[in-house]
C-alpha cells in the first residue's frame, strides 16, 4: 500500500499524462530533490523556481489564465500568508469577469505539526483558507483520498488548495490505489528515487494508474456508531478512528466523520450523523480561535439546537504564537490522543 507521497506522486503523474498538466512547479519541486517530501519525484513536467512565494502564485496564476492547467507548490504552508491578497484575486477572478476566465490551478502545500517543524514549519492553514472565497480547500488523511482528491482538483475549472498533512507524508495507507503494485517493495522499486549516485541516471517505472477521484464536497464516514459524532480532517482522522475502535471494546459507539474537503464542505453528512448521536466533537490542530470548525459547532447550535443532547466541543491547537521544537512544547501545543479520548468521555457523560 502507497504512502501518503507516493499517492500524490502517482496523481501527478497520471495528471500529467491524462489531464493536460503542463506545468507542476515550485522551490525544490524539480530535480535533482523532486520536493521536499518527494512527492515530485521522477515526474517529467516539473521544474524548480526560486525561493519566492509570491512569484509562485503569480506564475500559476497566469499560466490558468491561458486556460492550462498547472500544480504549484509553496514548500510548506507556513510561507504562504504573504500570498494571501494574490490568493483572493485568483479566488475572485471568474466572479469579477463574469464567468470569462477560470482558474484550473492547484496550489499544494504541506500542513500541520508533528514533524517537529518547530515555530516555522508547523503551522496550519486550513481555517485561514477556509476565508478564501472562490476557493476549494481539500486535505487528505490516507493515500487512496490522496489520490483521489488530487485527481479531482486537476479537473476542477477554479482554484483548489489541496493540503497536505506533514505529519502523513510517509504513511501508508490500508487501500491500494487502482494500478498500484500490492508489494510495496515493488511500488518503491519502480517510483522511489534512489539516495544513492545512481540517482542521477535514475529513471521511475510507472505502474498502469488507473482515474479515481473522489468528489470534492464529500465526506466519508470512516467509523459507524450512534453514541457520539466525531468530525475531522487530516492527520487527527487516524487517532479518531483508533478512539472509536478502543472505546468500541467498552460497550461505546462513536462514529467518526472524515471530513476530506473543508470547503466546500459535507453539511448533510454531518447533520445526518448528528441527529443520529445527539452529540458532537470537531478535532483539528488548527488554532482555536477562529477555528473553522467554530463555523460548523455555530450551525450545529443553529440549525439542530433541539436534536442534540449536549453542546457541540471543538477541540483544536492552543492559540499560541508559534508552535516550539522541544516534543512537549509542540505536544501541548496541538491535540493529542489523550485529549480526544477526555473530550469524548466528557460529552458521553453529559446528561441531556
């Protein structure tokens, strides 16, 4: 089974060689290192820019302009808040000229903490780019969405920022894409570049990839229960789902949501589970004030006020300004096992 970055390595290659991608860009993103967390790798249409956020955007901005469709990456999302007034006019661009130009351009970047990134390499974006009108924002928490969340962003005729969990690059995943070898020596054998001198001669075999995608806007129910609604997205997926499975053994059901596109987002799948459970928590690791999932908590109360039997939680990163390198400092800083485990106990306990 494919890692997180194989996955999207083999979205780009099948793009580039099915949908028209053109131009996949950005620092380190060509060769010889193929990105920083290899997800470029052996791909033939890439090329390196210089260490320059806002030249990205722009150039991926006019290359979608002419109608081509282009990936550009900024190296981690950390360094993209100087492109946000760039990142609103691509997101305005078809309203403003009434419908004359689209924007079929993908900005990847990597999300998230648990890589001990320390203060500049750990941020998230997900709420701030929830705020971008005109966008599609997708993340990823295992290979097969990975492939297939990249696949659809290709097509989409408007911009989608597809983020990419740091702390999941090298996860694998339990599906197999459709194509994809079962031996995952195998896959490695033919996609993996070689550390050694031979890869400077070195040349991928690819497998016969198959199009799956999944639809952006969807959601996907990775735990069924009836007790309690768990809603995520990203990396916090995985430690929701182990929670249910752990507390499935005690006699408790908890039914886990995967949130997979952030905007546009699956209201109904969450509406159905929560008058299904009667209660809910939201998990991510962005910081807590102005969360995104505040957004969803507030149409909870809104809209299913008398359907539930406690308030709707949100458990997300502590508002700080930065994110430290010592393990307890970023582990304090962004939830953890531990705090899902309490928040869901806590809301189970709570008598309506």
């Amino acid at each position: 089974m494919a890692k997180l970055n194989q996955a999207i390595r083999m979205a780009l290659h099948y793009a580039e060689e099915n949908m028209g991608v053109r131009d996949i860009f950005g620092q380190d993103v060509g060769a010889p290192l193929g990105g920083v967390f290899t997800v470029t790798q052996g791909l033939k249409t890439t090329w390196n820019t210089p260490l320059d956020e806002r030249g990205i955007i722009s150039m991926a901005m006019g290359i979608a302009m002419t109608g081509e469709r282009c990936v550009a990456e900024i190296q981690f999302c950390d360094y993209i808040f100087n492109t946000i007034d760039l990142l609103k006019i691509a997101g305005n661009t078809n309203w403003v000229s009434n419908g004359n130009y689209t924007l079929p351009m993908v900005v990847m970047t990597p999300v998230g903490a648990g890589i001990r990134g320390s203060v500049y390499h750990s941020h998230s974006f997900d709420s701030w780019a929830s705020r971008l009108p005109g966008w599609k924002v997708v993340m990823p928490s295992n290979s097969l969405d990975a492939y297939g969340l990249m696949l659809s962003a290709v097509a989409d005729p408007n911009p989608v920022l597809y983020l990419k969990p740091k702390a999941l690059m090298r996860v694998r995943s339990d599906e197999l894409i459709p194509g994809e070898p079962e031996d995952q020596r195998e896959l490695g054998n033919m996609i993996d570049q070689p550390v050694t001198d031979a890869r400077h001669t070195w040349k991928p075999k690819w497998p016969k990839l198959e199009d799956y995608r999944v639809p952006i806007g969807e959601a996907k129910v990775t735990r069924a229960g009836e007790q309690i609604t768990v809603v995520s997205w990203g990396r916090h997926v995985l430690l929701c789902n182990k929670l249910a499975d752990t507390l499935k053994a005690e006699g408790h059901s908890v039914e886990v949501i995967d949130l997979r596109s952030i905007y546009p987002y699956d209201w109904q799948a969450i509406k159905r589970s929560v008058k299904k459970t009667r209660r809910v928590l939201f998990v991510n690791e962005d910081t807590e004030v102005t969360n995104f999932a505040e957004h969803l908590a507030y149409r909870v109360t809104q809209e299913l006020f008398y359907e539930i039997d406690a308030p709707p939680r949100v458990l997300a990163g502590k508002n700080l300004p930065g994110i430290g390198l010592h393990p307890h400092l970023e582990d304090n800083s962004v939830p953890q096992a531990h705090e899902i485990e309490s928040a869901v106990r806590e809301i189970l306990a709570e008598v309506p």
